[in-house]
C-alpha cells in the first residue's frame, strides 16, 4: 500500500507511517487490519489500497 501511495499520489498527501509494534492499544485495535490507510479518525482502507475510496476522499476536503 505504501509504494502505491507513495507513486500514485505523490505530492498530493503526507503519509505518516506509524509501526504498531510499539503501541499495545493501536495494535489490538488494527493488529488484523494491518496496513491500515487513516485520515485522521477516518479509515480510508486495509489490506489494499481503494485508490476510489481515496479520491472520493480527497475531493470531498478539496
């Protein structure tokens, strides 16, 4: 998911990655989800990136 984002949406986005290994609550919470893609509260996707899912998102804030 990182690569993708990484060349599919280069510039378009800050991505903060974020390893759960050093976070009990944030692992439990995600730990099968993993990688998880978030706006702030806001889970975008798992597993794969939903690349419709994202632009819907970035044209909904602008």
């Amino acid at each position: 998911m990182l690569a993708a984002l990484q060349q599919d949406y280069r510039g378009r986005l800050l991505l903060q990655v974020v390893d759960i290994e050093d976070d009990d609550d944030t692992e439990a919470r995600y730990g099968q989800l993993i990688p998880v893609l978030m706006a702030g509260e806001y889970e975008l996707c798992h597993y794969h990136l939903n690349r419709a899912r994202l632009d819907a998102y970035l044209a909904e804030i602008g």
